[in-house]
C-alpha cells in the first residue's frame, strides 16, 4: 500500500506541474497577442506585431506587474513621407523593465534598442530604381537618363547616411562622368538629392546609426520612458 501510495502522490504532483505550466503557457500566449493588439492600436500598425514577453513563470511576473525584457517585431513598417514613402521590412524593438497593467491594455518601458531592416529591393522601389550593394557601405544603381532626346544609361553609387534624423545620400559618384557632359551628370546626381526623414517611425524611438552590408540597410534606435496605451 505504501509504495501504491507513493506512486498515486508522484502521478498527482506530476499532473499538476503539468497543468501549472499548461496555464502557465496559455496565459503567456494570450497576453501577448492582447500586448500586440495594444501596441497595433497605439501605434496605428497595419498588422498586430509580433510580442515575446521573456522570463519564466510568466504568471507569477504577471502578478507582480514587472518583466525585464519584452520584444516586439513588427513588419512592413511605412515610415517617410508620400513621396519618398520608404517601408522597413522588419523593425525589433527590445524593451527593458516594462511595467504591464493586468489585461495589457498599458505597456511601458524605461528603455528600449531597435534594429530595423530595409531591403535594396524596397529601397530600389523607393528610389524608382534598381538598388544593389557596392561594397563598402556603398549602393550601387543603373539609371535610364533622357537629355536633349539623347538617352544614356550609367552606372551610380552613392553611400546611405543618417543626416539630422533623415535617410540621406552623400559622397555620389558617377561611372564615366567625364564622358557624359554636364547636363547628364547634373540629372544623374539628382537621383540621389532626396531625404527620408525617420523621426516619424513608431514606438516613440529615435534613430541612433545606419549600417549597410549585402543584405539591405540597418538602422539602430533607441528610446526612453515610453508608453503604449490602447
């Protein structure tokens, strides 16, 4: 009897484990699709983000109001004016000591980085023309100009940079310039003489750097104090 005994509390102690972090687990997953449609409404996104609440239990850091770390990653982000409309493909933003109301419908956090990504393909679209990457930081585009009814094709590069808070293009240069008279070269030049500005990007962040390599753009932001309220 007593080894039967045994056997029943080991089998009862184990069901409920289980069903602890069976509530555990589905209460993770309804908050942070609860936290994500308060962030889509605060922040007026097309789509629900994506939110990871991190730690474990998460019941027990629900209680007590507090998490250390929550990420949300939203896609296909517009960001820029009409014109020059610019879409991040993927933007992450990693929040530190966030602070919840009971039924998510507030998030804040002390701080936060982000890291946002954007495509050649979408910076291409933006632009109105093919973007690949040239090395060095640099991007390179092919463009079709038409001067005096002669139409030449050339070859330009130029280097993305942050400048006062907006998406820019410095230090362009043209394959072949001397070859293409002045006219042809002022048009080309003009290809690159716009800015994105980027303050206007969700989640109250402010841009901090821009990096490119072979995969797209990447720019990193950071932010303080912030609120999201539904």
């Amino acid at each position: 009897m007593g080894g039967r005994g045994a056997r029943r509390f080991v089998v009862a102690v184990t069901v409920f484990v289980v069903l602890l972090v069976a509530a555990d687990r589905i209460g993770l997953y309804l908050a942070e699709r609860t936290a994500g449609n308060t962030i889509q409404s605060s922040q007026k996104l097309s789509d629900r983000p994506a939110v990871q609440v991190s730690g474990f239990p998460f019941l027990t850091q629900l209680a007590a109001g507090d998490f250390d770390q929550v990420t949300v990653t939203a896609r296909d982000v517009p960001v820029g004016e009409r014109v020059h409309l610019l879409d991040i493909s993927r933007i992450k933003v990693v929040l530190h000591k966030v602070t919840v109301a009971r039924d998510f419908s507030r998030v804040s956090a002390q701080t936060a980085n982000a890291t946002a990504s954007v495509s050649f393909a979408e910076l291409g679209r933006t632009l109105g023309m093919d973007v690949a990457y040239a090395g060095g930081g640099r991007i390179k585009a092919t463009k079709k100009v038409t001067v005096l009814g002669d139409t030449v094709q050339a070859s330009v590069t130029t280097r993305p940079a942050l400048v006062d808070g907006a998406l820019s293009f410095t230090a362009t240069a043209i394959n072949g310039a001397g070859e293409l008279g002045d006219q042809v070269t002022s048009a080309l030049n003009s290809v690159f003489d716009l800015a994105v500005p980027l303050q206007g990007i969700p989640f109250k962040i402010r841009v901090r750097s821009l990096q490119v390599d072979g995969s797209g753009m990447h720019i990193a932001f950071t932010g303080s104090h912030l609120i999201y309220s539904g």
